[in-house]
C-alpha cells in the first residue's frame, strides 16, 4: 500500500477558503463588512498574524477591500472585469500553457462568439459591426487596419451579452498576438494579406447580418487556423483540427 503525500495546509488558507464560499455563495453580497480583525480571530480561532495574511490574500484577489483602522471592517467588492482580465492574464502567459492550448481556446472562444452574435445581433450592432468593417477598408496602413480589426472583434464579443466572453477574448486574443510574429508586419505583400483578411471579414458579418451562426462560427475557426497553425508544432495540431468540422 502506498500513499501519496500531502501539501500542508496553512491556517490563513481556510479562512480564504470560507470567506470565498461565503462570496460565492451569496452568503456575503457586495457592500457588506466582514467583522473586524479581533472578531476574527476569535470566530476563526486564530492568531492576528494570520487573519491579516488572509485578508492580504482576499485583498490582492479583490474580493474584499480592507483600510487600516476602519472600525466597520473589510469590504465585501463587486466582481470586477479588471480583476478577472489580470487572473486570465496571468493564467494565459503561466508555462504550462502552450500556444496550442491558447489558440485552442481561442478558437472555442471566438466560434461561441460568432455564433451568439449570429443569433442575438440587433440594427444597432450590425450598423456598429459595418462602421468597423468600412474602417478597415479605408485604412491607411497597418497599424489603422489593425485598430479597425480589433474593434471588429469587439463589437462581436459584446453582442454575445457575456461579460466572461468578453475578458477571456480580450486576454486571450492578446497574449496569442504577444507569442506570435506578428504575420501582417512580416508579410512581402501586405495590401493582398489585409484585402483577404478584409474578404473574411466580409463573409463573416454576412454571415451574422443573415442570422447564420453556425457559419460564423465555422469561418472563425478556420481564419484562426489559417492565420496561426503554422506557428503551432506539428505535432501539437491535432488538438486544432477537432474544431474545424
């Protein structure tokens, strides 16, 4: 018989631990106070050491915001789109995650979006979605092109109506950019790579303007395959391909 070893726990982890559980299940809502330090300690049964390591960790997570000699106690914050880009930032760029896994995820990402975007587009945001499309047509060089494209995707993003999509987008649509060459600088034409990236552009929002999300979504996950596999080890593809069907 053979065990496998345990990581110590430390004391000021399960008062995170509790007071997580408390946010996330609605136990402590936003605007509410936690008790004061000597309070506590004495409901946790701890040292005052570590109930402020565990406040410290709350803080920096953003869960509760914390002033020195407040007497009313820590708050209970919001969820913030801030506090989850940083998270997603920091998980996106650890090492064990790999650009396959980034583009992956990417892809799943931007084919959801496309897809919602298809079925929850209103006037507004098709004409919202032409404007980005007219500017990058009328783009004068890359870095304008570029801002127009981004803005494109934007407005996708937030038609889904899900904040969530909308950060993990963000992050990971960015770091893939920061661990890539980028291939439009490096291109020996770039006029023909940004017309047919503006062509997908084009069967995309025909695509959404015409309620097909199914095809959004498809013609997504292929550009990004199209534009990015190669940079990704062969090997490593089949973890693409699945998502091109």
């Amino acid at each position: 018989m053979k065990f496998e070893p345990v990581a110590p726990v430390r004391a000021y982890e399960r008062i995170v631990e509790q007071i997580e559980e408390a946010v996330v299940s609605g136990r402590l809502k936003p605007g509410d106070r936690l008790p004061g330090e000597r309070e506590l300690m004495t409901q946790f049964g701890v040292g005052r050491s570590t109930v402020r390591e565990a406040l410290r960790v709350l803080q920096a997570a953003e869960l509760i915001r914390s002033r020195p000699g407040d007497p009313r106690g820590p708050e209970v914050l919001a969820a913030s789109p801030g506090a989850l880009h940083r998270s997603m930032h920091r998980l996106a760029r650890a090492d064990h995650v790999g650009l396959a896994e980034l583009l992956q995820f990417r892809m799943v990402l931007d084919g959801s979006s496309h897809l919602l975007a298809a079925e929850l587009r209103t006037a507004e945001d098709l004409t919202a979605l032409d404007t980005a499309l007219e500017g990058m047509a009328a783009a004068d060089g890359y870095a304008e092109f570029s801002r127009a494209d981004v803005a494109f995707h934007d407005v996708i993003a937030q038609v889904s109506r899900n904040p969530l999509l909308v950060v993990s987008g963000e992050v990971v649509r960015g770091v893939v950019l920061e661990l890539i060459e980028d291939k439009l600088s490096h291109a020996n034409d770039r006029g023909t790579l940004m017309r047919s990236w503006l062509r997908h552009h084009e069967e995309v929002l025909n695509a959404i303007r015409a309620a097909d999300g199914k095809s959004a979504a498809r013609l997504a996950r292929q550009a990004l395959y199209d534009n990015y596999a190669e940079y990704v080890p062969k090997d490593q593809r089949t973890l693409l391909t699945p998502l091109l069907t």
